[in-house]
C-alpha cells in the first residue's frame, strides 16, 4: 500500500463555504430559511428555470413530482436499468409500476428506442424517468418526441449531471415547445458536483406544478390555516445551513465543471485506449458535467473487474463499479437487458474529486495502464 491513498471522490469545501455556514449559524436560522430561499432563485436563475424547489434529497424531488403528477396504482413508469436504486423505488413507493429498458451502450443512458417499444407493449404508461448517467445527458429531443406522441409526463433525474448541456441548453432549462411540465431533479449529495451534504432541487416551468410540490414538501399544510393539512403530504425541507452551504457552493460552479473537464482531459492523455478500452464518451450535441470518470474494459467479467478494483486499491487508488442493472436485483427481476448486464460487469469509475492533481492522475494511469497490461488475456 502507498502511503499516499487517492481516495474516490471527497467533496471540496472551501473557506468561503464554512464562513457563509457559520454566518447562518450566527443568524440563528436552523431550519429552512433564507438561505433556503435564496438557493432556490439562484439555482433556477443558473440553470435556466422558471422556479426552483430545495429539498433534503433528489429522491424527495424524485417522489414529489411523481406525487404532484397524480401518478400511482395501477400506472407504469418507463425508466433506464441503469440507474442508483432511488430512482426505481420511488416509482414503488407511489405504488406505480416501474418498467424497466436497456441503455445505449455509448452514454449509457436510456435508449429511446426502447421507451417507446416500451410504451407501446405497456398498458398504463405515465411518464418517463431519463436519468442523465456519470453526468452526460440523455438524447432529450428524442425522449420529447416520445413522450408528444404518447401524451406522457418527463421526469429527468439529473443527479449527476449539474451543469451538463444539450445542443446549447443546460438541463433544467425548459425543453422548447414541450408543452407539459418541465421537471428535473438535482442532487447535492457529498459527491456530487455541488454539494450540500444531503440535499436535492426540483426544477419546474409550471407554476401550479411548483405551488403543489412546495405544499407537499411541507406536510402539504394548508397556506390559508395554520396546522391544516389538505393532503397527505412529506417532510422533505432542505434545512438553511445546507442552503447555505448550497449558495457558497453555486457561486463556483462553473469553476467546478472546468475542473472536472480538465481532470478528464489529463485521463484521456494517461490512459491507453483501445477499441477495448475506453473513458468518457460524449455526443457531439453535448456537453457532459463528468460526474464520475468512467473505464470499461471489454475483456473483463465482474470477478476479474473487482480483482482490477482491489490491485488499484492495494497500489492507493480508490475506485467504484457501475451501479448494478435494477433489472437484476430481486424486487426488479426481468427478463436480462442485455447491454446493462454486461457494461455493470465490465465498468469502473475511477478518482475524480477537485483536487486530485494532474501528477495523482498520470499515476493512476500509469497503475491502470500497467495492471490492464498484466490482466490482459492476449
């Protein structure tokens, strides 16, 4: 072990982030407030919405648009295998049935081909959930077109993605032309681009939309009497210290995304990349937030992939494996997807946080490059 461990992705905070923490603190606001309230403008002002809604996680904004949208028992979600859990169990959780489709095996996002065959065998079929993979977006246009022909909500998942870009639109920005609700979920959990620690943000173009989904955030308590709830309702309030934190943090974001593009560019120049190998790919019509540093190499399986994983970590270097395929977990068993099954086998991502060092990565490549070289079967 070197004595010097590249851990996978610890967040950066800087002294301004501590000191407008501490200024709420001192403000005595605990809960939601201000700060809250000031995230909210900033945030959809950056991205380009109409309003904005903090909450303590994407999940909660996930849950909320689902609840807003009216959809549960007895409808279908069409949504991506591959995909953090969170995604999925909150299409259960509104007692809606999620239907689960292959990825395109480039971007590993949804394949809109398959949502729509997908749609067209499901009875009961409410909406799409695009989830913006690793930080590159989803084919949006395409996704659009589906859900115009079919008169189906969009839900997009952006929790990697602050601040990706599609033909010259950020996500979170309205989809010209669509005329239904334009809903995007954002996470600030400590690995993600921004951070709050926990925390997420719904963006909308549809004021009724927004007005429901705050009331609901607040055990939907009535804005006209106090303590008189109309609806079943959620505490999911994002308190004013990780709004605050949220703030300092949104004032360096694009700071943030060239940093993460740098940090890609110095991988792309250490790792040998074959037809077999492979880093990042991204659309000529995109721009990706490089969440995560994505390596797929063909000819591993997951044992010798996690064998991979443990030589990196016995040299220093933290890495994580490609989310599993919901399709393959007990409460989500389908017939295999077959491009899903075979990329949660053979992907990795590797470090990727603010700080790591243009020499740390021509280490990291430099194990990649040589361990891959051992390993290889030719």
């Amino acid at each position: 072990m070197r004595s010097e461990f590249l851990s996978f992705a610890p967040p950066m905070i800087a002294t301004e982030d501590i000191d407008e923490v501490v200024q709420a603190l001192r403000e005595g606001w605990i809960t939601t407030g201000p700060r809250a309230a000031r995230f909210e403008s900033e945030f959809a002002r950056y991205v380009g919405a109409p309003a904005a809604l903090a909450l303590n996680s994407a999940t909660s904004a996930l849950h909320v648009a689902l609840a807003v949208l009216g959809i549960g028992e007895g409808d279908a979600v069409v949504a991506t295998t591959m995909t953090f859990c969170s995604s999925i169990h909150v299409i259960e959780h509104r007692r809606a049935r999620p239907v689960l489709v292959d990825i395109e095996p480039d971007t590993l996002n949804i394949d809109p081909e398959q949502i729509e065959a997908a749609v067209r065998r499901t009875p009961g079929v409410k909406a799409i959930m695009p989830v913006h993979l690793y930080g590159h977006p989803c084919d949006m246009p395409a996704i659009y077109e589906i859900a115009r022909r079919y008169n189906l909500a969009v839900i997009e998942d952006a929790a990697h993605s602050l601040p990706a870009v599609i033909g010259g639109r950020m996500i979170g920005t309205p989809e010209p032309g669509f005329d239904l609700p334009n809903l995007v979920a954002f996470s600030f959990y400590a690995t993600k681009n921004l951070t709050t620690g926990e925390g997420g943000m719904l963006t909308t173009n549809d004021q009724e939309f927004y007005q429901h989904a705050r009331r609901l955030r607040d055990h939907a308590m009535s804005t006209q009497r106090r303590y008189f709830h109309e609806e079943r309702g959620f505490n999911y309030r994002i308190t004013n210290l990780q709004a605050a934190l949220g703030v300092a943090q949104l004032e360096r974001i694009e700071e943030f995304l060239d940093r993460r593009a740098e940090i890609m560019s110095w991988y792309n120049s250490e790792i040998a990349t074959t037809d077999h190998i492979r880093l990042n790919r991204v659309k000529n019509w995109a721009k990706s937030a490089f969440w995560m540093i994505c390596l797929e190499v063909d000819w591993l399986d997951e044992t010798r992939r996690d064998a991979f994983m443990q030589a990196l970590k016995a040299r220093g270097i933290d890495t994580r494996p490609y989310f599993c395929a919901m399709s393959s977990m007990p409460m989500y068993k389908q017939a295999s997807l077959p491009i899903s099954a075979r990329k949660s086998q053979i992907g990795l991502n590797l470090p990727s946080y603010y700080e790591l060092t243009k020499v740390e990565v021509q280490r990291i490549g430099s194990d990649v490059n040589e361990l891959l070289k051992e390993m290889s079967p030719t």
